[in-house]
C-alpha cells in the first residue's frame, strides 16, 4: 500500500513540475510576444516616418527642378540677348 501511495505522490510531484514548467513557458512566450509585438510596433511608426520624408523629399527636388528649369529659361534669354547685341 505504501509503494503505491509513493508512486502516486511521484506521479503528482511530477505533475506538478510539468505543470510549472508549462507556466513558465507560457509566461516566456508571452513576454516574448510582447516583445514582437512592441518591436514590429515600433519598426511600422519607423516606416511610417520614413515614408512622410521619402514623400518631402520627392516634393523637393520637384521643386528643384522646376527652378532650375526656370532659371535655365532665363539664362537662355540672357545668352540670346547678348548673342543680339554682337550680330548688330
């Protein structure tokens, strides 16, 4: 009688660890999963940012280009200018 009560609290004493090392795998998981979580939180507002100066950026040099085509123009009118001052 006696072997089977310690068989029986081996088997709960076992239980119970599998049970805690179920608990706590669970708690690592979860704090892992956090972590992910918080990582790819923080990775999309990165992005997020990114994306507004990519976009600033793009309206820049847009910009750039369209005063240095300007200014292309108006060099231009000046060098026609001159040109008709020395064919006079």
């Amino acid at each position: 009688m006696e072997l089977l009560q310690d068989q029986g609290l081996d088997g709960l004493a076992n239980l119970e660890e599998r049970i805690h090392r179920a608990v706590e795998l669970v708690a690592r998981l979860r704090a892992d999963l956090d972590s992910a979580v918080a990582a790819r939180d923080a990775a999309g507002r990165e992005t997020e940012a990114a994306q507004e100066r990519v976009t600033a950026l793009t309206r820049e040099v847009e910009a750039l280009r369209a005063e240095r085509q300007h200014v292309r123009g108006r060099v231009e009118k000046l060098l026609a200018q001159i040109d008709s001052l020395g064919a006079a």
